[in-house]
C-alpha cells in the first residue's frame, strides 16, 4: 500500500467539481430559474388572451410569448454565449463581494454599537425580520441603481455596460448580458452602499439574517418570482402611474433599453423606483410605446451594432476604456449614447 489517502482525495476532487458546476445551477436565486418561467410563461399568456391586437398579430399564446424570430436572432445567441463565459470566468465573484460587504458591515455595527446599541429591537420578532429584510433589499437595490448609473454617465465605464444595452431583443437571457468588469464594479460599490445599511440594521434589530424564501432575501425572491424576467421581454406591463414611482415594471427598463433620445438616462432601478423618482431619471409610460432596442452612434440614429459576437462582446469594451482613459481631456469627444438607458 502507498498510503494514499482516498477520502482526501475525493474530498478535494470534490470541491473542484463544485467550483466548477457550481456557477451553473440554476437555483431559486436566479432568473432562469423554472418557477420564475412557469409566471413568465402564465403573464405572457394573460398578456395574449387580454388583448384584441396580440391575439390578431399572433398565432397563439405560445408563439407570442417565445417569438422563434427572437429566441433564435444573433443577439439571443451572443447572449447565451456571454452568459456561459460569464459563468466560465466568474471565479466565485459573488462570494468575495459578500465577504466584503459582510466586513463593511461589521465594522460599522462595531463603531456604532456605543451610539445606538441600545435602540436594539427584538430580533425575534416576525415584523422586525420582515422590516430588515426589506431594508437589505433596498440596500442592495440602491447598489444596483449607483453602479447603473455610475456606468451609464461616465465616459470611460459605459463601454462595459454598453455590451448589455447592445442586445437588440429582449429575452430572460439578456438579464446575464454583461461584460465581466461590470459585475466587479457591482462588486466594489456593493460594500461602500449596502455595507453600511446592513451593519446599522443588523445592529437595530439584533440579526444579521433576514426573512429568506428557499435561501434567498424574500423580497428579491418575490420580486423574481412575481415576474422578474418580464422586464427583459417584449410583453408589455405597466404599473400605472401610482405604484410605478414605487415599483419599477417590466415596461419602464423596456423604456430604458430604447434608442430615443427621451428615454436616455432613465429607469436605472432594479426593484424599487423610489431611487429614479428621488433623484429625478424616473420615466413612467402613459401608455404602450413601439420600441427598438440596442444602441446607436448618433442620438435618435439607427442602431449599431458593435457586440456581434463574443469576442467583439469581451474586446470591444477593454479597447474603448482605453481610448477614452488615454484621450487628451481637451480632444474629448462625447461616447455614443445607448438606444436607451439599460442595466
């Protein structure tokens, strides 16, 4: 015998193939997820079945919910194909963002334990779980909304967004149509938004979890659940004018894909409008608008497309950033703006 340690060894072969599959589980925390689909699915049939003209311009509920013209188009095959190497590259990117977050957070809640420790509400107590995890989800949700916007109205980093708002339809895949840069950005800013507002909770309700549903926070479970994945489609629902400034709906971040100029800069939110309507890039629809989406040289222009494949989708954005980092400050020209604002 040469000693060789076999469960060691199959602990660490393990561990390995867990790095690796792991990415590509496509548990309750994601989009792709099937409960999410099967709303999808249900809203995009409730869609067709309500209205006259859906019914008249298209075969069936089926046909009108997953357009073969659509799901098959270059775009939807660039975005299958960043959304694999995405996954390929991840390095356990989300992990190093929690553990940082997780330390802002704490220092915080250690420097302020002595000024508002003992403002501490139970933490047993099922509304005070239900308020902190609504306070995380806004947290988080405010991230998303600094980081978008940070990517759309800087020069230099708008080309790594650029490759989501180069999509030209929208399909649940387009969520994951993102240069990898763009998630390290999210990365960065995460803990310096979010960080602070869980440590002074945490330290507030006496927890650091919060209400969670199959793992996830409840509200972003909600939130995917209830039809996440409408807001990258072409199925068009709307809020109205009052839960719209609360809520963002899957037709205001359609709006935001668009290439008209009226659109540009609007509808940075995830979950919440509260943050569009706070600092003023809220656009809510007062009634179906035709679209196109993508990204144009000119404002108003036709659409370019700069990301026809996934080399272009990877390479394009690193050379712009360049370009624009090492311009004279006084040759600057302005970056192409996108066919609408997109996340």
């Amino acid at each position: 015998m040469l000693g060789v340690d076999l469960a060691g060894a199959e602990s660490v072969l393990a561990n390995l193939w867990a790095m690796i599959s792991d990415p590509f589980v496509i548990g309750p925390a994601s989009r792709l997820y099937y409960l999410n689909f099967v709303v999808f699915m249900v809203c995009g049939a409730l869609v067709f079945w309500l209205r006259r003209d859906e019914r008249e311009a298209h075969g069936g509920p089926l046909r009108f919910t997953f357009p073969v013209r659509m799901y098959l188009s270059q775009s939807s095959l660039v975005d299958l194909k960043i959304y694999i190497a995405n996954h390929c590259v991840s390095f356990k990117a989300a992990g190093v963002r929690l553990l940082s977050t997780t330390f802002v957070a704490g220092t915080v809640a250690v420097l302020l334990e002595p000024v508002i420790g003992g403002w501490s509400i139970g933490g047993d107590a099922f509304w005070a779980t239900v308020v902190c995890a609504i306070l995380i989800a806004m947290a988080n949700d405010l991230t998303t909304y600094v980081t978008h916007r940070i990517t759309h109205e800087n020069k230099a980093l708008w080309p790594f967004h650029k490759v989501h708002h180069s999509a030209e339809v929208l399909t649940p895949l387009t969520v994951y149509r993102k240069h990898p840069i763009y998630g390290l950005l999210n990365s960065c800013v995460q803990p310096l938004v979010a960080g602070p507002v869980i440590g002074v909770t945490a330290l507030i309700f006496d927890q650091t979890g919060s209400w969670r549903i199959l793992g996830m926070n409840a509200i972003y479970m909600i939130f995917n659940f209830v039809g996440a994945n409408l807001r990258h489609s072409h199925i068009w629902i709307d809020f109205g004018p009052v839960f719209s400034r609360i809520f963002v709906s899957p037709a205001m971040h359609q709006v935001h894909h668009s290439i008209d100029p009226k659109h540009y800069d609007r509808n940075y939110g995830e979950v919440f409008a509260l943050w569009d309507w706070m600092f003023g890039t809220l656009y809510i629809p007062k009634e179906r608008e035709n679209l196109t989406f993508g990204i144009s040289d000119v404002p108003g222009g036709a659409p370019v497309q700069p990301h026809a494949t996934l080399k272009d989708a990877y390479l394009e954005p690193i050379r712009s950033f360049a370009q624009e980092v090492t311009r004279p400050r006084g040759n600057a020209e302005p970056a192409a703006q996108p066919a609408g604002a997109q996340i």
